[in-house]
C-alpha cells in the first residue's frame, strides 16, 4: 500500500486528544472530596490536571485530611471517571481522519496515562478501538509522561522509526516530553489547555486547531 503521508507511524494519547474527557477529569479529583463530604478548594482541578494525581495526592491528604493510600484514592478516582466516559464524546472529525490514515497503511496505536482496559471500552463504545493495533497505558512503563518511556515503548510496539512516527497530545507536560527527546509532535487543542496554549504551540511540530483541518497541516 503507498503511503502518500509523511510519516509511517502515530501514537495517539486518549484523553483530550482523540475524545473530548478532560472537562470529566478536571472534576473527578473534586467530586471525589465531596464524596468524602468535604468542599474541594476551587483550583483543584486545575492542579490535577496539570500535576497528576501522583503529584498532588500529599495536598490532597494534608488539605482534606484524607488518610487513605494513594491506591484507594486512585482507584475512587477512577471509579467516577469510568461513569462519566458513559457521556464522553469523540472529538468532531476524529473517525475520518483516522480512517484516512488507515487507508494510507499508517500503524497506529493508543498511549494513555488511562487504564489500558477503561481506555479500550470507551474507544469501543465510540466506534475507534479498531482503528489501533494496541491501548498502552503509563502504567505498562511504570512512568508518566513526564518521561518518554511510554512513548519508546510504543514505538517499539508499532516497529516505526523515530522520525517516521508522529504523536498526538493535547498537554503541555506531554509535548515537553516529546520536544525534549526529538520526537515529532502534533499539538491537539483543547479547551482545558487554554492557559498552556502558547507554551505548546512554541514547543510542538505541529500543531491541529481542528482534525477538520488536518490535511492542510501533515500532508
């Protein structure tokens, strides 16, 4: 099959990039407080959104006295977050753009900081899991996106070179990583990234205001 793209490869995080969730995510760390009847502080979301849960799990038990290890807290987390990815929707355009790289013999796979398991049922239920050769998760490397492993390890699951692989984010932490180890990124926006907006277009490859738009960008 001729590929009359750029590249051979892409890796695509989930959350925000491919399915609009962050609005979802920026709320589970507070609706998980208030399930411990207490009133989360009004910035939490927006910290855990930008530091992870790993990060801001020790604010999280000083500032609500929660004693609970940071499993427990995970796992309630998630337990709310799999509930709303009943309502999530994928981002406009998404199922075309992906099948226009099916038809060009793009590999292509899934690199989330999400449960590889809760990220492939919602991928199914809206229509994309099979469109990817495999779900990676952080969890799969032991380490988040702060640090390129996951995305070496996907690279190594699709068998594409470095600079024949494109990855797909949509935080700022994420391009970073990907800048700083010479990866080619493509900038996803988002609305929960407003603030970081001019730091990611600084750092990323590319960067796609709409998957509408897509062509007029990487091909």
């Amino acid at each position: 099959m001729k590929n009359n793209l750029k590249f051979k490869g892409a890796i695509f995080d989930m959350d925000g990039t491919l399915i609009d969730s962050m609005g979802y995510w920026k709320t589970a760390a507070g609706d998980y407080v208030k399930a411990l009847g207490k009133t989360p502080a009004d910035d939490l979301g927006d910290r855990f959104l930008t530091l992870g849960l790993n990060n801001i799990y020790p604010d999280i038990q000083k500032e609500y006295g929660i004693n609970e290890p940071l499993e427990t807290v995970s796992a309630g987390i998630y337990a709310i977050m799999e509930k709303n990815y009943d309502k999530v929707e994928i981002k406009p355009y998404v199922k075309e753009m992906l099948e226009s790289f099916k038809n060009e013999g793009v590999r292509m796979c899934i690199a989330s900081a999400t449960d590889a398991s809760l990220a492939s049922k919602v991928l199914q239920r809206l229509g994309i899991l099979e469109y990817f050769s495999g779900v990676l998760c952080c969890k799969d490397v032991g380490k988040g996106k702060r640090y390129p492993d996951i995305y070496n390890y996907a690279l190594k699951f699709l068998g594409t070179d470095k600079e024949d692989t494109y990855v797909f984010e949509d935080a700022v932490f994420a391009i970073r990583t990907l800048n700083q180890n010479g990866f080619t990124s493509v900038a996803i926006e988002d609305v929960n990234s407003e603030n970081e907006r001019a730091e990611i277009k600084s750092l990323c490859t590319y960067y796609i205001d709409s998957y509408k738009n897509w062509e007029n960008i990487l091909k």
